[in-house]
C-alpha cells in the first residue's frame, strides 16, 4: 500500500510539512487515528478501471 502513494499535500507534524517518503507514507497508513486514509487507498487498489486509461479500458 505504501508503494501506491506516490505524492500527497497537506499533511505537517510538529507543525511543519510532512514530506511523502516510504517512511512518512508507512507512519500515516499505520496510525490508528488515521485509519480511514489506508482505507481509501485499498478501496482504490481494487478498482481496476482506476488504473487504465481510456485507451487500455475501451
């Protein structure tokens, strides 16, 4: 899952940006209070057509 985030915005600890590494994207999709946001991302995951363009889906 960590590998499907490839950018974000918008996310600070201690008040300062969060930037989107495999650390920092791990920490997020592992913090109990944050459990929506993995949520999402697998909900995602599992729609194949999110993956394909229109020229692959038609």
């Amino acid at each position: 899952m960590v590998a499907s985030v490839i950018s974000w915005e918008g996310f600070e600890r201690g008040g300062k940006e969060l930037p989107c590494t495999p650390e920092s994207v791990r920490a997020v999709l592992t913090n109990p209070d944050l459990w929506f946001i993995a949520e999402q991302i697998d909900k995602a995951a599992e729609d194949s057509q999110a993956f394909m363009t229109a020229s692959q889906s038609t």
